[in-house]
C-alpha cells in the first residue's frame, strides 16, 4: 500500500483504498497530471495564503517546523503540508493549526479521486491536491509547503508565486529519480526557484554553490546564501543569527544535535527574506523552544515500549536513513551516552545505503538489533546483522521493535540507552506501540 496509508476512520479508509487502486504504486515525477488534476479542481493552488516553499535531502521538515513554531508564536495562523505521515495519513494535512479532521479528509479524498480517475494520478499527486482544496478553502494567515521529492518536478512545485523558497542539507538520497552525485541532486532542489523571489539556502561546497546559482539566476531568483547573505553561529546554549542589520540570539532548539540550530537559522533567514508577515524577534527566539518534530531524535516518552527497558532507561528514536542524518544522528549519540553503552535497533528501506549509514553510527554504538520494515521492502536483518559484525559490533535480529527491546532488557538488566533507527516507516510503527502519535 503507498507510504503505508491507513485510518481508523471508515470513511477515509474507503477512499484510501480508492487511491491504492487508483495510484499506480509508484513515485513518479512531472507537473503534467497535477496541473490537469488542479485545473479540474478549480486551480487551488492559485488561492492559497503566503506560501513558503522548502526542499532539502535532510532538514526540510525540521526547517517547516520552525517556521511554523515562529508563525504561530507570532499570533498567525497556518497551514502546512509535509510528508510521509508516521502513524496517521492526517498528519500530511495541517489546517490553520491542527490536523485536518477525518469527515473533511474523506470528503476532500472523494472530491479528488472523483475527478483523479482517468489521470494516473500518483499518490503524492492526489494527497498534494487534497491538501491544496483545503487550504484554499480555510482562512490563514500562511502556508508551509514541503517538498515531497527532489524539486524541479515535484507535484508541489506548481505553486508559482511563493513570498520565499528555502533549500536545506543536501546529499544523496533518491538516486533513481534526482541522480547519482550531488551537483544533479542540487540541481532538482533549485529547481522550486520562481521569479522574483527570494531562494534562502544553507552554505554548500563551490561547485554545489554554482549549480544553484546558475538555476536561481536562469529563473530570475536571488539567492540569500549562508555565508554570504546571512550567518548563524551555535555556541554551549544558545544560536545566533544575523543578516545585514538585524541580530537575533535564541536558545539552542529543543529538537536535539547541532544541525538543529542550522535548521533554525535557515527559517529564520527566509522569515526575514519574505514580505508577507511580519514576525518580531521574539516569534524567532520562541520557535527555538516551541518546534517540535517526531521521529528526530526525539526522546520517547512513557509508553508501552520505554516499559520494556530496566528503570531509568532511555528509548529514543530517529528516522535517519542515509548517510547526511546519520552523521548528525552519531553526533547526538556521543553527547548523550555519557560514556554509557548504547544499543543501535535498526531497520532500513531496500534502496537505502545501509552500510554507509552502518559506518557512521557503528562508532557511537555498541550493541545492534536488526529488524524488519514491515509493509516495505528492506534490508534483510541477517544482512544488517552481518553488516553491524564486519563494523566490529555484537549483534541479533529480532522480528519487531517490541520484541527487540525484550532482547536488550534480558542482555542487561541495568538501565539502557537505546536508539531506534533507519526508516521513518519503522518510526511510525514506534509511535503506534509506544502510544505517541504526532499530534
């Protein structure tokens, strides 16, 4: 089933299993069946409140999440698009603040597919759509659009006008549909640049540097660089952030590791590039506090799951599935174990670089667990096993995350340090277990 969409709610299951019928399985890029599909719906996409465009490989949605904390700190409301979904297909659709209702989701499901069903449409395509007929319909003050694939021909790239774009962490990620080095990646994340407006962007290699200038300028967008245009800098606790004229220090974010502060800079930065709202300092400085994002270093709560772990454990949990957040991911690892041991419990995707991402965690864990990816092709957990062993590291598989834990608990007795990691499906399945879903 696509990206795993299912509901508790009769009504949206029926149109879910609408679009799996529908949906030709697969992602596939081009603005050809969006535009036709958006035509037939009244051109929504036309209508919506300020768009602020982000793509990324890593970062985007963390960056959508400041953007939204500094948003609503600032008193407005907003929408936002994101995806994939952990637990619940809703959490693609935020509607001025809130998740979008089940009964308004079947119904906007129904009014797509109806008009969807000649058109091949993708999953991508069809849920961009939805979204799209819900923002334009619902008041704000704002809109957050995440870029779901690469850029150029991603569905949500027919926005035409957004007040800013943003671009985050690059690397390679998606190899079959952006290219296999990083100039091609960059090249399909340029392409969101649109006339006239501002393209903010992170501090990339020269040559990353010039093939996204080089698109920016074919598009007649000016591009606001890191390092050129704007700096941030983090220090013990606290981000600073400064352009030409303005200042701002906030706390360091309370999503956790270094390229956090990063992320938050870069909101910040195509905040003060943009002439839609206004968004005062301490909107800036409360985004850092209030942002919050599941699945990235996010330290599990009480739940089902953190029981099965020795008292005083910790159970944390990131979707890190190539090698760009796994390195943030081991940074994080080694600040906090404290030189205690640490348990890697890892499921990866298929098509992802498990021994890359393997290389740059082993030296922060001790013991691995392997699992599977339920509903999605993955790598076997023999071959991760055997993977984590040719790293120097001790290691098992096990069938579940639930049944995982119950391995380390048995192994040691005292209280344990454990990440889940590799896939952002397998996170959702850990939320579901340990009773945490986004809200």
């Amino acid at each position: 089933m696509p990206d795993h969409a299912t509901s508790s709610s009769p009504a949206v299951q029926a149109q879910l299993d609408r679009l799996t019928a529908l949906s030709p399985g697969a992602d596939i890029l081009g603005l050809e069946r969006i535009t036709a599909l958006l035509s037939r719906l009244g051109d929504p996409h036309l209508s919506l409140p300020p768009v602020f465009h982000v793509a990324g490989t890593n970062g985007k949605g963390s960056t959508c999440a400041f953007l939204r904390a500094a948003i609503e700190a600032a008193g407005h409301s907003v929408h936002v698009y994101s995806s994939p979904h952990l637990v619940r297909f809703n959490e693609r659709i935020r509607l001025a603040g809130k998740l979008i209702e089940d009964d308004l989701l079947a119904a906007l499901l129904e009014e797509v597919l109806d008009q969807a069903a000649d058109l091949q449409a993708s999953f991508f395509e069809v849920t961009t759509a939805v979204a799209f007929l819900a923002f334009a319909r619902t008041p704000a003050a704002a809109t957050i659009v995440e870029v779901g694939l690469g850029g150029r021909l991603d569905a949500t790239n027919v926005i035409p006008n957004p007040v800013v774009t943003g671009i985050a962490a690059l690397g390679i990620d998606h190899q079959s549909f952006l290219g296999d080095t990083l100039l091609e990646i960059a090249g399909e994340k340029a392409g969101i640049a649109k006339p006239g407006v501002p393209l903010v962007t992170m501090d990339y290699p020269k040559a990353l540097r010039a093939k996204i200038a080089a698109i920016a300028d074919a598009a007649g967008a000016p591009v606001v660089a890191r390092g050129a245009a704007w700096t941030s800098e983090t220090a013990r606790t606290t981000m600073r952030y400064e352009d030409a004229g303005f200042s701002v220090v906030t706390n360091r974010p309370r999503l956790v590791g270094a390229h956090q502060s990063r992320n938050l800079a870069l909101a910040i930065a195509m905040l003060r590039h943009q002439g839609a709202l206004h968004i005062p300092e301490a909107a800036m400085r409360a985004a850092a506090d209030w942002a919050h994002w599941p699945a990235r270093m996010q330290r599990l709560s009480d739940g089902p799951l953190l029981a099965r772990l020795a008292s005083g454990s910790e159970l944390w949990l990131d979707g890190a599935h190539n090698p760009n957040a796994a390195q943030p991911v081991a940074r994080a690892l080694r600040t906090l174990a404290k030189g205690r041991p640490v348990t890697l419990i890892l499921g990866m995707l298929a098509n992802k670089d498990a021994e890359a991402v393997m290389r740059i965690l082993s030296p922060s864990v001790g013991h691995v667990v392997t699992i599977p990816v339920p509903g999605h092709a993955h790598h076997a957990p023999d071959a991760l096993a055997s993977l984590a062993q040719s790293f120097g590291k001790t290691a098992e598989t096990s069938s579940t995350p639930t049944d995982a834990l119950d391995l380390i608990a048995a192994r040691n007795d005292e209280p344990n340090l454990v990440l889940i990691a590799g896939s952002l499906y397998l996170a959702g399945e850990v939320l579901a277990a340990n009773d945490q879903p986004p809200d």
